[in-house]
DNA sequence: GTTAGCACTCGTCAGGGTTGAGTGCTAAGC
DNA sequence: GCTTAGCACTCAACCCTGACGAGTGCTAAC
C-alpha cells in the first residue's frame, strides 16, 4: 500500500461523514446535508474540502451536478485510520448463536451452519473455507470388505476428520484378513502423516505383500485429502446482494455471481489474503479481479484445536457497513473456531 | 390434471411453433412471422387460430397488440402432447462426460460433481438430493477413543456410506475395551436397521451396561442419519438464470434465489414431485410456489445400487427448452446412478 | 479563513408525438 | 364454409423536449 495522503482533522471528519452517509443512503453525498451533520461548517466550506479530497482521490463525483462517494482509496483511509469499529448489537448475538447451538455432527455441517450465520449478520455473501489440515495425522484406521477385490478404507484423521476410500486388493481376501491387516497397520500408522508413512520401514509377516500394496494405496489417498481440503470452499447469502440498488444491474451481479458460484476463483481470491493481521479487508479493486470491482471482501482466520485455521469472510458490496461488518465477522469466526474445535475434540 | 380442451391438427401445429418461438426468442410471437414457418396457412388463418387458442387458455397476450405467448396450460399440452424430446447432442455429452471420469471418493463429492453437470448441461438451476438410504443396514462399525468420557462411532452403512459421532462413555474406557465392544458389537448388528437394532436381546457379558449404553446411542444416532439425508440438497448454476430476459426484474430473481438457497423450501418442492413417470415436469404455478410462479421444474430420479434413489433435475425459467432439458436431466441422471452405485459397490 | 450569494451544469422525470408490430373484423374469393 | 386480403385500430417502445432541482464552482464580502 501507498502512503496516504495526509489529511487534516476537518477533512477526516468530512471524508467519514461522507462515508457514513453514502453506506446509509447509496447515493452520493452533497455538502448540504453533510452541512446538517457537521453543523460547525457551512455548506460552501464543506464545498471547498470536497473538492480537495476530490483532487487527492478520496472522493468521486459520478457527474457534475452530483454529489461525492468515496473511492476505492477513500474508503481505504476510512478503513485505515477513521472508522471506529461497532459492537456486535445483541440482536444480532441472538442471530447468530442459536446456529451453533445445535451441535452438529461434522465439520462439513458446522462449515454450512457457519455461512448460513454469517450471510444473515452481515447481509452479504458469506464465504467459509475448510480447517487446512495439510500434513494430518492418522488416529485410527479401519478396513471393511467391499467385493472379493475391494475393501473400503475408513480413515480417522487427527481432529476426528472421518475420510473414507475404496482401495483394491491384489487377491481375494476375507474380512478376518483385512481385520487383521488393520490392527497391524494402526499399530504401524497411528500419529504419522502421508509423508512419515512414506518412511515406514519394510513391512514383513504374514500378509506382508497385500500390506505394503494397501500402504502405497492409503498414502496415495491421503495425499489427495491434503490437496482437497483447500479448495472446499462453502458459500450462502447470494439473495442478500439483490436488495442493494448497485446490483441492480444484472451485468455487475452476473459477474459477481459467476465468481462466488466457480470455487476456483474463490479459492485464488482466498489464498491472495493477507490473513496474518487479524482480519483483512479488500475494498473494489484491491483485490485484483476485474469482476468484483464494485465488491469488497472482509475475511478473517478461525482457530481450532492446535492452529489449525480456515478462512471466513464475507463478500459485499464496496459501500458495505465497514465498521459493523469486521466485528461481526470476527464474531462468527469465533463461534467457529469453538465448535469446530469441539468437534474435533 | 384437468382434461385438456382437444385441439385439431393445425392448432396443434400453431401451438407447437408458437411454443418453439417464444422458446428461442424470448419475444411474444405474432402471426405474420408463425406464417412464414408455416407456409401452409396465411397470417389472417393463423390470426383466427392464435384467437382460439387464446380463448380456450393456451396462449395469453400480453397487451392487445402484442404477439402471444404459451399460457402454464399451453406448455402444458406442448409437454404432454406434442414436444419431440431431443436427442442430447454429442457436444453436450462430451462436456458432461469428463466430470465423472474421474471417479471422486465419496457420495457427496458425487453429489457436487453431478449439479455442475447438470447446470452446464441445461443452462439452468440443477438441483440434486442425496440418494435415500431410509432404514440403511449397517455393515460396520468402530469405536475410537477421544477422551476419557467421549469415543468417536464410525458407521459405514450399506452402499459405503460413512458417517461418524462422537458417543458420551459412562465410566473412563481406553482403547482396548472399545476395541473389543466394537468387534462384539459388529457380530452383533451387522445387517440390521434402526428398527432392527432396538429389537436385539438383552446384553450379556463383560462391559454389558456400557455396550447397552452405547447400543442406544447408536440407534439414535442412525435415526437421526435417516431423517437428515432427506434434506441435503445441492444446487449449481444460479448463475444460468442472469443471463435470462425474463430475469432482467431484479424482484423476481430475489424470489427465485431465496426459495433456491432456502433448503427447506427446496425439500417441499421436491417431496411434492410426483416422480413414479419417469420424468415429473412442473410447469409455472403447477409447483404451488408462488415465488416460482415465472420458473418449471424439471425432475427425475437416478437409481443407484439396489434401488436406493435421489432425485436430480432443475429449476430454471417457464420458458425452457423442455424437449432438450428432459433428455439432458435424464443422461446427467443416468451417469449420477452409474456414479453412485459404483462409489457404493 | 469562512461564508452568503449566484450563475451554471446536468441527471431525472413527466408529457407528448411518432413509429411499428400486431391485432380483430369485414368482405371478397375459392 | 373455409380462407385470405385489406384496413382500421391498439398500444408498448422510443425519442424529443422542457421543467425541475440537487449540487457544484466561483466570487466577493465579512
């Protein structure tokens, strides 16, 4: 990010006045009723700092004989160093913990459950992504016999993640075989990850053929879970964008449509954050995709357990409540965080 | 269904084009341009006709000097009487194809594949329900140990599916005894149902009062499972319907939209198909839902496994190309069955 | 430095006339 | 008796126009 332009105090407090005015009404913002809420100054005075701020990029004026919105910089300086951030109002506490009082059964539920939440208290898309569980360990695995040739790998990864996958056998093989298989490979595997698995010593015993042949399959499997995880990628609240007089167009919410509903675009728009600093706001054009230049994303991290984290955020338009959404985000996180972390015990 | 009012041959033909029309214009149809279709008839004769049509219900006008349009009840008779399904043409399966080549793991990852499918493939809302697996057997099961008090259940159900729960312990238990009440368990309830299960004889034996404990939280847990598969219903290609004139009103899309990502209201629609023929087409206000006043449905079920069955179609706008959407639906739903079965040996 | 006053700009909206697609009706033709 | 050419009529869509008003920039006075 550039230095910003400086302002003074009357500037700042007009640049913040203009944009509390324009979130609240969406239309843009003349120096007459922004005269009524500074009353300090006349309209002509808030005239002259409008055109300032014009000039240094702060504002933007649609036409002439319009009145001034914030642009994407604007609203940049307002996020950076004027908005106070507002408390996440009871009524929407009340909104939102009773999704997470319901204790759902699997990650992919509380995921689902976590979106549902977050689009209704920020009125915007909700985005959730997976907890990354890159390098996971295994707790517990089972073998359960599918056909003469197959046999179904159940799969309990460290945090209770259940995966499963149907593996190929090299000869016929019977349940009391594969039971046994089981144990000796729990005993193998247990705590190691697809990469520690790779450095087992040789197998040897009895069925030490069929072993080491199910080994190569459940490595190979688990490495594919790692590279899955990362693009789930959850989204709700697309009915929340109809209602704001931008999107009228349905050029400009095809688009954005056409982002939300492409995981891929999602999962690229997701791993561009910067989510080292609590939370993370990419306002119009910041984030570098041409078709969400009238949108702004407001993502933040969860924890669960031991730092493993997932990302949730929402995407709205850029003329959102900035000061309302962050806290609420955080807030959803948080819940999140909680009961995926129960969940994974 | 109400008896249709009978047409004659060349009413019949007169609908049919003005149907097709409308189908590929968007723009009511007037009798000039049916007449160079139809050569046969000068634009007075089909003048007259169009004016039967109208009065019996089968078309409707929007102003007095507009071209017509099918009413509900005219594609109505178009779909029951007169459409000539369309083969799906080589292009459309050669986009569809790809998807399931490669074969994903688990039902849901199926699930998703198939309304990304299907959305490309009609150019609408694809909509997919999870295949019903209402009083499933089970095949196996396990318990792993979380905690002193908490012990995770894996189920995998007849057709592979898995599902897990963490289960409350009465007393401290480590992994050995869990092990050994699983394995007796198995021998115990393998085969059976819910219903099934609350029917076994008293426990007896060494960890009897905890193995009785976690008995019935097993059956409440796969009762549970039962009643939640019902509503898991996934959705793809909202984004089909921008691109649509019919859409252009911002209003009716909220509609639309909301009832989409509301699964309850999903669930409704789809329990209320009739899908004994085949292939169920509801037409405008025939789904009851008055927000889905301006949209048809477009349902069939796939068949996987021994009968066990999802439902799979899509919702998109009155004025959809019935005679290539039903095929489509049925070849996307055909390879989901394929699909699933497969996944499920 | 601030502000009242004023001329100016320009989007929005309502009114009015024109255009053209499409109709219904009638009377003539086969 | 069915078909069709002809014609008057209807009405949405479009364009043009002028009034309106929100908002500006500039200037001169305080």
């Amino acid at each position: 990010m550039q230095h910003p332009v400086p302002l003074d105090q009357r500037k700042q407090q007009i640049l913040k006045a203009v944009v509390a005015d324009y979130t609240r009404t969406g239309v843009p913002v003349g120096s007459a009723s922004l005269a009524v809420h500074l009353a300090t100054w006349s309209s002509a005075t808030i005239r002259n700092e409008l055109a300032t701020l014009s000039e240094v990029g702060y504002l933007i004026q649609p036409h002439t004989s319009a009145g001034r919105m914030p642009s994407d910089l604007g609203y940049r300086y307002y996020v950076d160093f004027l908005m106070d951030e507002e408390d996440v109002p009871p009524a929407v506490r009340r909104q939102v913990d009773p999704f997470f009082a319901v204790l759902p059964t699997g990650i992919e539920d509380i995921l689902e459950i976590a979106a549902t939440a977050l689009a209704h208290a920020a009125d915007a898309v909700s985005l959730v992504t997976a907890p990354r569980a890159l390098g996971v360990r295994v707790k517990h695995l089972d073998l359960v016999k599918l056909s003469d040739l197959q046999a179904l790998l159940v799969l309990v990864l460290e945090g209770n993640l259940v995966r499963q996958q149907a593996l190929n056998l090299t000869a016929p093989t019977d349940q009391g075989v594969l039971s046994a298989i089981a144990t000796g490979l729990n005993a193998a595997v247990v705590g190691l990850n697809a990469a520690g698995m790779s450095r087992l010593p040789e197998v040897v015993g009895l069925h030490a053929a069929l072993e080491r042949d199910l080994l190569t399959q459940i490595i190979a499997f688990m490495t594919v879970c790692d590279a899955q995880q990362d693009t789930l990628i959850l989204h709700d609240g697309v009915r929340n964008l109809l209602h704001q007089p931008e999107f009228g167009d349905v050029e400009l919410l095809q688009q954005v449509i056409e982002v939300v509903e492409e995981e891929r675009m999602l999962a690229a728009l997701i791993s561009a954050a910067d989510l080292d600093h609590g939370i993370q706001i990419m306002i119009g054009r910041e984030s570098g995709m041409a078709e969400l230049s009238r949108c702004s994303l407001v993502l933040t991290t969860y924890r669960a357990g031991a730092e493993r984290r997932g990302t949730i955020g929402v995407l709205g338009s850029t003329r959102m409540a900035y000061a309302q959404v962050g806290p609420r985000v955080r807030y959803v996180a948080q819940r999140v965080g909680r009961a995926v972390g129960r969940a994974l015990s």
